[in-house]
C-alpha cells in the first residue's frame, strides 16, 4: 500500500467555490476526492490529445471539437 503525501495549496475564492460546486455535484466525500477524479479525467484527456485523438462534444446533433491546450 502506498503512503500518501498531504498536500497544501492557495487557492484564490472563485477556485474554492468551484471545487466545492463540483463536490456537491457529484456527491464526493471530499475535496481530495474531487481533486483525485478531477486529475484522472484531465490525464486522460491529455493522453488521448497526445496519442493524436480529437475530443469532441455533441449536443442536439450539434458537433464540437473540445480544445485541450491549443492542441
């Protein structure tokens, strides 16, 4: 089992108020949990971006490519 690691950061209030939006969202137990689903999705997305994929967003049969940095 791995040991984790306590991380602190500054965040400004727009940034808390997001996180703690996205909690109630989606029910998690905790900030760190959302953190933890948060960067598992962006590395997701970043590994499909690098291995040459196009994320795109459909809406009322409306497709849009999602821009992950400028890739």
């Amino acid at each position: 089992m791995t040991k984790s690691k306590r991380i602190q950061m500054d965040m400004p209030p727009r940034s808390v108020d997001r996180l703690k939006a996205l909690q109630a969202k989606t029910e998690a137990s905790s900030y760190a949990e959302v953190v933890r689903n948060a960067l598992q999705l962006y590395e997701a997305l970043i590994d499909e971006v690098d291995r040459g994929s196009k994320i795109l967003l459909e809406k009322d049969g409306n497709i849009t490519p999602l821009i992950v940095f400028g890739a």
